[in-house]
C-alpha cells in the first residue's frame, strides 16, 4: 500500500472508492474543516481514522510531497484491459466516447496534469504504456488533483497494436504532431461525430513516426508567438476543449435539427 496525501488526493480517492483502504491519519492540534470532510468521508466507508503527531506522519509519506497533514494509507489503483475499457465506454452518452493516449509521456507531473485535462474535459479514459510511462503513483494522483482516481486507465504493452484495434472499433485517431499541415481547427466536423482516441506525446521527442504514420488524421496548434511548442498538459488541455466545445456544438445543432422534424 502507498500513502496519498493532500487534500485533494485524498478526498477524490475516498470519494471515487476505487481503491482499498487502511487508515485516514490527520495531524494533531487544530482541526480544519477539511479534515472533518476527510474523516466523515473515510469513516462513512469503514476506514479507521487517527489523529497523529505530525512528525510522525511526515516520516512515513514522500518527503518531497506537501503532505498538508493528511495521509490515507490505500492499495492502487486498478488498471484496465483495453478490451475492458472499450467495454466501459460502449454506451458513452453524446456524439462517442474520447479516448487520450500517450506516448512516451514519462514524467509523472505531466501524466498526472494530463489525468486532470482529460478528465475535466469529460475522457472516457486514458490509455498509457507499460513501457516507458510511470504507475500510477501518489505522485500522479497529487499532480492529477485527485483526477485520475476517477479516470479509468488501460495499460497496453504495445501503443501501435492498442491503436488498430481502436481503429477496427471505430475510433478516429488524431494525433497531436509539430509537422502538421493541418491547424486544430480546421479538424473536419465528421471527425467529431463519432468515437475519438486523442494521441499526445512526450515534449521534445513528441510522438513516434511510426505512431504518426497510424493516425487517421494528424493535427497541429496554431502558433503566433516566438515560442514554438508548449508544455503536453497545456498542449492537451486546448486540444481537447477545443474538440469537447466543437463536439457539443455539433450535439446541440444535430438535437434542434431532430426536434423540427414532424
């Protein structure tokens, strides 16, 4: 079992319940309300709660982590199939389900900023390698504001393999990509009518060629500055509002169409 800590760790994961869970320490002396959320939260699940010294729980928790006098002593998180994924999102609500996957994202700050993109911008899941791409560790889940404990996550071994199977299950794959011709908001509208994996990959080494290859359409942020490329979070943020705004557009404009039939 791992500690999370932090407030928002915390809560999401007691709230989510998709792990097992030991015990809810708060640090001693005054009690903020936050900590009082925490413990009904934890108790209203079975989950022991101690009051402890801070010193004692800062020496069991990440010392680089601001542990804000909150530690939950839980196993992990589970991890998907990508046939129990798919299996998940089957009967997704709207224009088809989203879908993100990473390339080579390694660091656990970006995946777990990603985690919370993704999430707050309505994915259906997130699709990363057992290969060069980190566990979902306490650290994921700080970086994530407690995002990814309710983000369903497959783990494949192999992203190629992983995407021609989306493909066969009608997924439109759209990769981010630097060499583009194509700008993010010229992505046709038919694109967005259905099911939609997002690819992303690492700053710097960006996605693979052979990953770009694959992808049904690849596209590129339009940029106006002297910088030439932004942080994968930041990247991923615009691209999937971008697309959760067009997609709802299409949604409401499809929805008035069917009302003024008959």
């Amino acid at each position: 079992m791992d500690w999370l800590t932090g407030f928002h760790s915390v809560r999401e994961a007691l709230r989510a319940g998709r792990r097992e869970f030991d015990r809810l320490w708060l640090r001693t002396g005054k009690q903020r309300d936050e900590h009082a959320e925490l413990a009904d939260l934890a108790r209203a699940r079975g989950v022991l709660v101690e009051v402890v010294d801070v010193d004692v729980l800062s020496e069991r928790v990440d010392a680089d982590s601001n542990h804000q006098g909150i530690a939950l002593r839980a196993g992990p998180l589970p991890e998907l199939s990508l046939a129990a994924l798919l299996e998940s999102v089957r009967s997704a609500p709207g224009v088809g389900s989203r879908l993100v996957a990473l390339d080579g994202v390694e660091d656990p700050q970006n995946v777990g900023a990603l985690a919370r993109v993704a999430e707050s911008a309505g994915a259906h899941g997130l699709i990363l390698t057992e290969r060069r791409a980190p566990g979902l560790t306490p650290a994921v889940s700080r970086a994530s504001a407690g995002a990814i404990e309710w983000l369903p996550v497959a783990r494949v071994s192999n992203l190629g393999r992983a995407l021609a199977v989306l493909q066969k299950s009608e997924y439109w794959i759209v990769a981010a990509g630097l060499e583009s011709d194509s700008g993010l908001y010229q992505l046709e509208d038919r694109i967005l009518t259905g099911n939609l994996t997002v690819v992303l990959g690492a700053e710097g080494k960006g996605i693979r060629r052979s990953i770009l290859e694959q992808a049904d359409h690849m596209v590129q942020i339009p940029m106006r500055g002297k910088i030439s490329s932004l942080n994968v979070s930041t990247a991923g943020a615009i691209i999937l509002y971008d697309l959760l705004r067009r997609s709802e557009s299409a949604e409401r404009k499809n929805g008035g169409l069917l009302d003024g039939v008959g």
